[in-house]
C-alpha cells in the first residue's frame, strides 16, 4: 500500500467519524448512526467510534445494542474511564445493577 493510500485509509474512518458528530449536534441521531458504522468498517478497531456509536445507542435507547461498542472501546483503551462509566449506566438503565456496580466501581465512581 502506497502512501497516499495509506492516508486515506485512515482519514476517511475519522471523516465518517467527525459527520456522525456533527450529525449528533444537530440532533440527527438516527443519521449519525451509518456513519459511526461505516467509520467502523473501514477501520474495526477505531475506539473512539466505537464510544461514539455506543453513546449515540444509548441516547436513543437502544441500550443492549450499545453494550459491545463500549465494551470494545474497553478493550481497546482500557483506560478510557468515560465508556466504563457509560457502560455502568447502560446497565444501570437496564436494571442489571450487579454489572452497574461492578462497572462503576471499575471506573472508581463507588
């Protein structure tokens, strides 16, 4: 793979990245969604998109679907407190208060 087609390779991910959060800022959710999806499949282990389409889930209460997206930004960036926090909402939300906890606790809020 040539340089050029390096640079695209990595910017295009980010450019479906920034629409969705521009998207999200105008309130078009559902519209940010495809792109957050689309920056994952150029580029699977793309963390902050993963933590982007969790939350984007999670505001449209599409708890469960969000779950493996923040799990996946933990996995990648173990130390990103803010998906272990949203992560114990989700499962606050969902009435799954031992993993509440246990998330919460993991992100040192309890």
């Amino acid at each position: 793979m040539d340089r050029d087609s390096r640079t695209t390779a990595l910017v295009v991910p980010h450019t479906h990245n920034n629409l969705a959060v521009a998207l999200v800022q105008m309130g078009k959710r559902g519209d940010a969604l495809k792109h957050y999806r689309r920056a994952l499949e150029l580029c699977p282990n793309y963390a902050e998109a993963h933590n982007n389409l969790g939350n984007a889930l999670t505001e449209l209460g599409h708890h469960e679907e969000a779950i493996p997206f923040l799990q996946k930004v933990i996995q990648l960036e173990p130390e990103l407190a803010d998906a272990r926090f949203n992560l114990g909402v989700i499962f606050h939300n969902l009435k799954w208060h031992d993993k509440a906890i246990a998330s919460f606790r993991q992100r040192g809020v309890i």
